[in-house]
C-alpha cells in the first residue's frame, strides 16, 4: 500500500474543521459551488465524481483523490469506470498523472474494501 486514503480523507476532514471556523464565509460559499456544481443535470452526481477524480489526478492532488474517490465509490463507480476515468487524467496530465492514477485506484479500492466491511454485519 502506497498510502492510507482512508486515514488521509479522516486526518484532513479534521484540518479542514479548522479552516470552516476560520473562514466560515469562504468555505460556505465553496460549499455552495460544491453543492451546484454537483448537482445532477445533464451529467449525473457519479460522472461529475469521476470527473473532479480525473482532475484531482491531473492537478496532483492527494486529499482532493482521497475524497473523490471514496465520492466515486459512494455513487456507484465501479473499477472500470475509475480505470477508463484514469485513462482520460493520464492523457491529460501525461506522465505526472500516470503517478497519481495509480495512487486514485489504490484509493478507490481501499474506499470499496472500507464499504463492504460495514456492510458485513459483524
């Protein structure tokens, strides 16, 4: 395992507490542009997902393909849309993304492992 997205995603959901309090204006507007642009229109919520992943790729951004991924997982993605959304951060990011595509499948799979365990009753 290269990192661990689920510890990432939970570490960085308490950093970004702090920048919510420190800034509630700017994050409730970010929340806002988060919400509409998210919202299912001509594009569903699943492929918008696949589409913030493949930019989190292209931009190398951990947290942003921690928490997208494990949005992909929650809408259904399966492995072969994460693997051909990758191919399309691949091509746009060249080889830089080729490092961050691997780490985005590492995630999703640990997201779909982390969901099937709580859907295992115990």
């Amino acid at each position: 395992m290269h990192k661990n997205w689920i510890d990432l995603t939970s570490e960085l959901s308490v950093a970004l507490r702090e920048v919510r309090t420190g800034a509630p204006d700017v994050m409730k507007g970010f929340s806002a542009i988060a919400q509409a642009a998210l919202k299912a229109n001509a594009l569903d919520t699943k492929t918008k997902e696949l589409i913030a992943l493949a930019i989190s790729v292209a931009t190398r951004c951990d947290g942003c393909i921690g928490f997208h991924a494990e949005a992909a997982v929650k809408q259904g993605a399966t492995r072969d849309e994460i693997m051909e959304t990758m191919g399309m951060a691949i091509y746009m990011g060249a080889g830089p993304s080729v490092m961050y595509a691997a780490q985005a499948v590492e995630a999703y799979d640990q997201f779909v492992k982390k969901k099937a365990a709580a859907a295992t009753p115990a």
